[in-house]
C-alpha cells in the first residue's frame, strides 16, 4: 500500500501547490467542473450501478440508481442553477451609518483543498454530493473510497481521471492503512461519512492539524407512533424502508416506539407487507446483501443474542429459506420486540434488516427512552395530534426529523442536513448550506467618513464625552 500513499502525497501536494487565492476559480470554471462531473455520471451511470452490485454481491438496481445517481445529477442541476448568485457578495446593512459612506458585506471564498471519505452504502453519492458543493464553492477535491467496496472505489478512480486533471478533483484508493493518511494530511476542509466510532478517530486525526470537519455519522434513530397515527401507513412505511439497502442506511429507523395497544397490529402490517414485497430472498435481485462477511456475522450475533435472552423474535421468510444466508450474505427483515435495554440490539445501531420494537403506554417513557441514549442523526414521528407531536420533536435533540414519513428532512430545500452531537457536526445539501459549508465568510469593512472619529474611542480616552458615550450604548453609568 505504500505507492498508494506516496499517490496521495503527491496528488495532495500538486492540488495544494495549485490553490491560491489570488486565484480564485471563476464562475465559469466552476460550471465547466460541475459538467463535466454531470456527464461522467450521466454516460457511465449503468457501469456504476453494476460496479456497486458486484461488490455487495446483490443490490437492487433500483435502488443503486436512487441512492447513488439521482443524488448527485439532481444536486448539480440545483447548485449549476445558483451559483451565480451565491458567488456575489453579500451586502450586509449599515444601517444610518450607510449615510457616511459605511459599507459592510460578506465575500465567500474558497477554502482551498478539501479531503472527502465516503462509505460503502452509498459509495458514489456519499463521495460526489460534498464534491460538488466544495467544486461549486471553488475548492479542488480528493476523495477516498471505502475499502470495503474495492471495485467501485477503482472505478471512480478511473472515471474521474478521464474527466478532470489531478489538481482539480481526483479520487484515491486503498485499506485502512490509506484512509488513516488521508484523514492525518492538512486539509483546508475534511468531510467523513460513516461510523460514530470511526468519525471520533477521524477528528483526533483531524485535530492534530485544526482542519475543519464536517462529520455525518450514524446512531439509532427512533420512529415513534402516537395513538393517532395511521398505523397501517406508519407500519408500512417504517417496514418497507428498513429493508432498503438491507438497512444499511444512516437514517433508515433502527427502532420504533408503538403504543401498547397496537403493538400486535402494527408488527402485522409490517409482515404481511413484507411477505408481499420481498416473496423470496436468497434469489431476489432486489433483496439487498449485507456488504461483506464480518458485517453479516455481526448483525446475525445481535439477533442470535436476543433469541438467547428469550426475546421475541419474528423472522419474516414467507419462503421458509434456509436465511440467513452467509454464501449470499442475506438477512430477513426481522423484528425484535421489547429486548431488554442491555443487549446489542437495543443498545448499537444495527445497520442491517433488523427492527426493534418497543411497546409504550405514556408518551414520556418514550422521551425519556430517546433521551438517555446518544443523539440520533434522524427521528421520526407518525401522528396527527400537533401537541404531541410538538412535544417529542421539542423534548428530544436529533440531526433531523421527519414527520408523517421517512427520510424527506435530508432533502428539503435550503435546510441542510447532518448530525449533532454523537451523530455528526456540520451542515451540507441543502441548496446554499452546502456552498458555505466549503467557503470561509470573510466579511468585509469598509470605512466611511466616520474614519475621521474612531480614534476618539481608543484608550485612553482623550474625552469624558467618549467615555460617557461607550458608557451609555450599554447602559453603564
């Protein structure tokens, strides 16, 4: 792996030595960039898809061009379609001050290099979508690929050289050894998607250079029925997203808080809907894989735990397949229903097939459940009661929340998306959130005749009546 890393030394300084400020990317450059990343995708999109579902063994075709094409293209589109204007200063108000000939505003420039590593369920999105918006707001890129899926990470390595110099964007491959040097090199900006674990080592990595970081993480996010709810359409929706991607989704719900009383009906719905979606699964092309061995046996281990412990246990096999599966690494969705708060199941997030279910009678239980665990990157909340609902989205603290429906937070319009706490820091997507998540906000001062009298105010003060004068703005006698 050596001559990897001497590759990323070298394609980090080429790009370093090429940034200035004094050159800053032009408007037309930049849309010239984001074309051409535009046309790379739209003339090998087919490749990509097939590339991402030789390394997880099987993936919905389907759900290869959702979660990895549509992304990126749509996201390019929206940032080609704004940059103009986000590239404009931005005039700040000076209020009667402007009368004096004060001018303040606010330049966004560009950071310089920008390090990006995106995981394996979504290798191509999860690296181009930050692309983008560091190449829209000036910055050249390098990203890292996961190891985990070789073939994609090669590739993009490929596709990207056919379209862009090195000192513009440029794509590195390579095992753990690789991405502990890319996480440790002076990055004007890092972005990391992945593991919580994972992101604390990229941030002490990160720190030893004071590189900004933009870290979108994970964590067990919750969906929580009211008694209101539509319980048929919560049911459904909660089921049918946790086999996407075989729950290998950040902000997939990892577990679902139901009132008591519904607890039979909701697991209900949720199997027969299954069982229609998903009538075999070893030989389903659209059933999902589990990305490599070690992640099967994990999520498998959770499961075996919770049967141990005497847990109710419901594998959903209309087929009666010999599943899990290691030679296809295939998992049936399987609910987990009220397992004690001690074993794996309840306490990590699962990222697999695997929902649990816990049952509840007053709505603070729930709160308080959220509440004593780590901050969850997305929660969900089904119901139609807007106190109730108010009071779990006020009561609790999430990256994002979703209301009636899974996964629409990460894509609003203008608002960003990303984690707190254990489950991320930063911002990006989201339209203009993303452009300034890869700029530095220099503001601007621009002195006009009151030039002639700021030296009255600096001390000592010549004057009783600039020292009264401070005095007064904030209220000290």
């Amino acid at each position: 792996m050596d001559h990897q890393i001497t590759e990323l030394n070298r394609i980090f300084d080429l790009q370093k030595s090429n940034y200035s400020p004094a050159n800053s990317p032009s408007y037309s450059t930049r849309i010239d960039r984001l074309n051409r990343l535009d046309k790379l995708i739209r003339t090998h999109f087919k490749e990509l898809s097939l590339t991402i579902q030789e390394d997880f063994g099987t993936r919905s075709a389907d759900w290869a061009f959702t979660a990895d094409v549509y992304s990126p293209l749509d996201l390019i589109k929206k940032v080609k379609r704004n940059l103009k204007k986000w590239m404009a200063p931005e005039k700040r108000s000076s209020g009667l001050l402007a009368l004096t000939g004060q001018r303040t505003y606010q330049i966004n420039e560009p950071l310089g290099v920008v390090g990006i590593m995106s995981p394996f369920n979504a290798p191509v999105s999860l690296a181009l979508d930050p692309a983008i918006e560091a190449l829209g707001a000036g910055n050249t890129v390098i990203i890292k690929i996961s190891e985990q899926v070789p073939k994609t990470a090669d590739l993009m390595q490929r596709l990207v050289a056919q379209y862009f110099k090195e000192e513009e964007l440029a794509v590195i491959t390579g095992e753990i050894d690789v991405s502990v040097a890319f996480a440790s090199k002076p990055w004007d900006k890092f972005f990391f998607t992945g593991g919580s674990e994972t992101g604390k080592k990229i941030l002490e990595a990160n720190a030893k250079n004071l590189t900004p970081a933009i870290l979108e993480l994970g964590g067990k996010s919750p969906c929580v029925v009211l008694d209101d709810a539509n319980m048929e359409f919560a049911a459904k929706r909660i089921g049918m997203v946790r086999q996407l991607n075989a729950g290998q989704i950040c902000i997939s719900g990892d577990y679902a808080f139901v009132p008591k009383n519904d607890l039979d009906s909701f697991v209900d719905i949720i199997v027969k809907t299954s069982e229609e979606t998903y009538p075999n699964i070893i030989e389903n092309r659209h059933f999902t894989s589990i990305i490599n061995n070690k992640e099967f046996h994990r999520i498998v281990h959770y499961i075996d735990e919770a049967k141990q412990a005497g847990c109710k246990v419901i594998e959903v096999n209309p087929g009666n397949e010999a599943v899990p599966d290691l030679a296809t690494r295939k998992i049936p969705l399987t609910l987990v229903i009220n397992p004690p708060k001690d074993l794996k199941v309840a306490r990590y997030e699962v990222f697999g097939p695997v929902l649990t279910v816990f049952s509840y009678t007053h709505l603070d239980e729930v709160i308080a459940h959220i509440n004593a665990n780590e901050k969850p990157l997305a929660l969900y909340v089904f119901g139609k009661n807007q106190k109730h609902i108010d009071k779990v989205v006020n009561h609790t603290s999430s990256g994002g929340v979703t209301i009636n429906d899974l996964f629409m937070h990460a894509n609003a319009k203008d608002m960003g998306f990303g984690g707190v706490g254990y489950s991320g820091m930063g911002r990006y997507k989201g339209g203009k959130v993303g452009f300034y998540a890869f700029t530095n906000p220099k503001t601007v001062f621009k002195q006009g005749l009151m030039g002639k009298f700021t030296e009255k105010f600096f001390p000592p003060f010549k004057s009783e009546s600039a020292r009264n004068l401070l005095r007064a703005q904030v209220r000290v006698k």
